[in-house]
C-alpha cells in the first residue's frame, strides 16, 4: 500500500475517531439525566414494589406479596376500567380534532391562520389544574354557564359532574379543549412539509379534495399520526391533575385513572410497596402498549 494512501486513511480513522467523542459529549448530559430520573427511579421503584414499605424506617422485603394483593383486588380492576375508559375516548378524538384543526389552517386562502393557530395552541399553555377549575366552573350544577343555558332552554340542568357517564363526558371535552393546540401545531408542521407538487399534480388529474386527503395527506402523516397517538395515549394514562381538580375522581371513582390510584395508596395511606407495585404494571402496560404500536405502524416510517 502507498505510504499516502495509508496517512489518508490514518488521519480518516483519527477524524472519525474525534467526531464519535464529540457526539458522546453532545449525548452525555441526556444520558446522564435519563439515568438519573428514569433509570435509577425505575430500579428503586421496582424494589420497593417488593417491599412492605410506608415511607419511614427500612423496607421489608416480601418478595410478590404486593403484586399478589393488586391483582386480587377488585378496586384495582374497577380502575384500570376507568382508565383505558378514558384514553379510549380521549384519544381518537383529540387525534381527529388535532387534525381536522390543522387541515383548516393550513389552507392559503384562510384569513388569520397565525392568529387562530395561537387561539388553539393557548390552552395549552395553562396550568392542567387551572384547566380542570375553568372546566369545574363552565359545567358547574348549581352556578355553571352550560346549565344555566339549558335551564334557559329548557328549565333545568344537568349533572354534569354526579352523574358517571356525564362527568367523563365532561372529562373527555377538557382534554380536547387543553390538548388538541398541542399536537395541531404538530400536524401544521407535518403537512406544510409536504411538497406542493403532489398536490397539484393530483388536481391537474381532476382529484377531490377527500381523494387528495385520503391518498396523498394522510399516508405522507404516517409517521406524525404514530407519534401524536403515541404521545396522546401515554398523557392520558398519567392524566392526574385535572382529573383532580375537575371531577376529583369521582362521582365514586368513575373518573379515577390509574395515577389518581397510585398516589391514594401511596401518600394518603402510607402503603409504598403495594403503590410501587401498582406503577411497575402500569409501566409494564405503557411499554406494551409502545411495542405493539412499533409493530403494527412499524415505527412510524412510511414503507
């Protein structure tokens, strides 16, 4: 071999080299941070799960006792309902509102899109506690704006918060409202990406605007549309603040999710194993459902 051709390579291999450290440095601090609030919490979480723990003193170990417990419990069952309950409803149709929200104000000829994306993206923007009380306030039973409406209309309210399938409708309709500007403003950057030319030469063949949607928009989204579910289902599992400050969990635990669970047991009645037992299942239920989305959109990617 030429003694040039081998310094080349030499000083290839030592640039090659240099710029691999400097990418370790760049990921250093992400790595850093994801082992020191997911990795080591994740670890001791798993441990006292394995442990008859309530916050003070040593734990004692007592192996699967608490998984044992949970999955006896029937309160358990009755929660994890509610929950996929709710991320079942939440997420098709904050998906769908983001969406067709997007759509709209992606169009040339609207008027004011900056300022109507801002009026969506607003909400959320605001504390989920803040929006749990606006919502409290607007379907309040005995001082609320949409019962007062219908009172107007036609003599009485509703029960909107005492009554189960109503407070979860109620639910439902805050997370739309706090979430959907999130992921709209996901979408506008997704679809302003695609290229104009699809678009015109799909009307030149005389597309409709549905076919132009369904055949060239929404498969070109496939990656954006994987990421907005995957994003909105793990949000709505560990929904809790306003959860709280909306319903409270309630009318008798008919909108207690899996966290509002979690932290009864785990600061109200001091039992840190059987809570840490309770977030080692929902963790076990997020990654699940994680792999099986990879799977079936196979990781998002168009092909």
């Amino acid at each position: 071999m030429e003694p040039t051709k081998t310094v080349k390579m030499k000083k290839a291999s030592k640039l090659g080299a240099e710029q691999r450290r400097t990418g370790y440095l760049f990921i250093l601090p992400n790595c850093i941070i994801f082992v020191l609030f997911f990795i080591i919490p994740a670890v001791l979480g798993f441990y006292y799960s394995l442990t008859e723990y309530n916050g003070f003193g040593s734990p004692e170990f007592i192996g699967f006792a608490n998984y044992a417990k949970l999955f006896s419990d029937a309160s358990f069952y009755k929660i994890l309902w509610h929950t996929f309950l709710y991320v079942i409803l939440t997420v098709p149709t904050v998906f769908v509102a983001a969406l067709a929200i997007a759509m709209g104000l992606t169009r040339v000829w609207i008027r004011g899109r900056d300022f109507m994306r801002i009026s969506v993206f607003w909400p959320t923007m605001i504390s989920t506690v803040i929006v749990g009380l606006i919502w409290r306030w607007i379907f309040g039973e005995n001082s609320g704006i949409v019962n007062y409406l219908l009172s107007l209309l036609k003599g009485s309210g509703l029960p909107w918060l005492t009554d189960s399938t109503l407070a979860m409708v109620t639910l439902v309709i805050a997370t739309i409202w706090s979430k959907a500007g999130y992921f709209m403003i996901i979408f506008v950057g997704a679809i302003e990406a695609i290229p104009t030319s699809y678009y015109e030469a799909a009307y030149l063949d005389g597309a409709k605007p549905w076919q132009v949607f369904r055949r060239i928009t929404f498969p070109l989204l496939k990656p954006t549309n994987f990421m907005v579910i995957l994003l909105c289902m793990i949000n709505s599992f560990k929904e809790y603040p306003m959860i709280l400050s909306l319903t409270g969990g309630g009318p008798a635990d008919a909108t207690t999710n899996i966290v509002q669970y979690i932290y009864k047991m785990g600061f109200e009645r001091s039992d840190i194993g059987y809570a840490s037992a309770a977030s080692m299942v929902m963790f076990v239920i997020l990654v699940i459902i994680a792999i099986l989305q990879f799977k079936l959109q196979k990781g998002g990617s168009n092909e």
